[in-house]
C-alpha cells in the first residue's frame, strides 16, 4: 500500500501540474533590443553574438571604452546589426539609468557582469567582499531598476526577458567560494521573487548557471578548490552564449549549461518556476536520486578537503 502511494504521488503532482501549468513561451530576438552588461568580453561577448547573428539590435554596457569599442568592432564585421556601447560602472546608479535611457527600451535584458575573487572566508579582505557584494548583487539591482520602467513602457508588448547570469556556484556552495557564492545565490532569490511581480507585466525571468570557463582564472584559486574542480573542464564562452539565447527565446527560467549542471539544477530545483512540462516530470521523478548524487559528490568534496588538511599539517610538521 505504501509502494503504491509512492508511485501514485508523482503521477498525481504531474497530473495537477498539466492542468495549471503555463502556456509556453516564445521570446523573438530577431529585429529585438538586447541589451547586456559586461558585454565586452567573454560570456558577455558570446551572448551578444550569438543575439547578433538572429537579427538582434545590441547594446553593450561596460567600464572600458576601448574593450567596448573592440567588442562592437568584432561584431559589427561578423553581422550587419546596429551595435551601441555604452561606458558606466554598475555601482553607479545615476550612470547606468543614463545609459539605459540612451540606449531606448529593451526587449531582453542580460545582466550579466561580475567579478570574483576565490580565498579561504578567514583570510580574505571585507573590503574584496563588499567589491563582490557591490558588483554582483548591487549592481544587479540597479542595471534592473533602471531598465524596468523602459521595459514596462515600451510600445512594442510582445514578450520580454531579464536574464541575470549567476555560476553553478549559486546552486552549490565550494570551497574557496564563499561570499562568492553568496552573491550568486542572492541573484537566484532576485529572480524568483522578481519573476512573480514582473509575470503580469509579460517579463519573464532567467537565470543561468555555467560551470567555470576557460576564461577563468584557475591559477588564483586556492589548491583546495583546484583538485575538487580538476575533473570540471572549462566550458567556452561561446557555447554559454549560445546556451543563453537558445533558453531565453524559450522562456527558460532555470538555465543549466551542460549534462552535470542539469542534474545540479534537478537536485536543487526546489521552488523555482517551471515552464517545461518535460523538465517537470523529470524534476519530480528523479529529484531524490538526484539528490542522492549530489550527497556522495559532497561527501568525496568534504574527503579531498580532509586529506588535504592533514597533509599540509604533516608537511608543516616535518
């Protein structure tokens, strides 16, 4: 009776899910305004691409006017789009709301910058934390405060998106990661409760979850963080960028970016809004297996760290 129940529990959740769940959703890109922060470089510049090669007008907001410039100029020689750069630190509230006004209204909002800095909780500076906080998690808030009454207003009321690029690291605290991962955790909650204010208003929410790339830094992480990621390759920008446009178009809301990073995202899923009838029935089939998975990667993480720690002791001790 019991086995029956356990079985009868997810036919009944996708059963009930079926019949409230939304309609889907299809966002263009074609002759649509993208507008992306930290657009200069790496995923940044992958994702404008790949928006530019569908037909897409492009806006890039950037600190550097000579990165900038390269990145439109990289562009412009691959698609004949209209490409607009514009230079303002997210930090700054009143620089980001002039650009966005100068920019007119946007279709698909890319939130995309953000710095990291990978140490140990203990040593690292309040001050490289608060840069963290400020970039990451602020200057989120602001780029989206500016844009969203330009998005709410635009004349043209078709299907709009904000994308806010956070790291498997925002599912999943790593050593060395720490206020790092805070950050990017925040942006996950940003997105959940924001998708619920902003639904009426036919903005949909992303948020995109890549492994570390092969632009990152590995050489200053700390020795810890290497090894529990040395079986992790790096990921190209490009195929992020490609990944990002792909799901924003389909109105994805969770937004994993490779077969390791949809399990994390099935062990994870919690609350998060659903669009996919498929990815549902397979989020409530599979979520405890899953989970399970997830416990015996932690408990080989939690090991490393241990034989690590003990032979750095020794080492100090001879």
């Amino acid at each position: 009776m019991v086995l029956f129940g356990l079985l009868l529990l997810p036919i009944l959740l996708l059963l009930l899910y079926f019949i409230v769940r939304p309609r889907p959703i299809n966002i263009p890109i074609k002759n649509r305004h993208v507008f992306i922060t930290g657009g200069s470089m790496g995923i940044g510049l992958a994702i404008a691409k790949q928006a530019a090669s569908e037909g897409a007008r492009i806006s890039l907001l950037a600190r550097s006017v000579d990165r900038l410039q390269k990145a439109k100029e990289s562009i412009c020689q691959a698609y004949e789009v209209e490409v607009s750069i514009f230079s303002a630190d997210v930090r700054d509230y009143d620089a980001v709301e002039r650009a966005i006004k100068e920019a007119g209204p946007i279709d698909v909002l890319v939130v995309n910058h953000g710095v990291y800095y990978m140490e140990e909780f203990e040593t690292q500076g309040l001050d490289v934390m608060k840069t963290m906080v400020d970039v990451n998690l602020m200057g989120s808030f602001n780029v989206i405060k500016a844009a969203l009454p330009l998005m709410k207003d635009k004349k043209d009321k078709g299907p709009a998106s904000i994308a806010l690029m956070s790291s498997m690291a925002g599912q999943a605290g790593i050593y060395g990661f720490a206020a790092y991962s805070a950050t990017k955790f925040g942006l996950r909650g940003l997105a959940e409760a924001l998708q619920q204010e902003l639904l009426v208003n036919n903005i949909h929410l992303s948020i995109i979850f890549p492994p570390v790339t092969e632009t990152s830094a590995r050489e200053r992480m700390p020795e810890i963080t290497k090894i529990i990621l040395e079986s992790s390759p790096g990921m190209k920008a490009e195929e992020v960028g490609k990944i990002t446009i792909q799901s924003i178009k389909s109105g994805s809301f969770s937004i994993p970016c490779r077969l390791d990073g949809r399990a994390v995202a099935i062990a994870t899923a919690g609350l998060s809004p659903q669009t996919s009838f498929l990815m549902a029935s397979i989020e409530v089939v599979f979520a405890g297996l899953f989970r399970f998975v997830a416990l015996l990667l932690q408990w080989r993480g939690y090991e490393i760290i241990e034989k690590y720690n003990y032979s750095h002791k020794k080492q100090q001790v001879e």
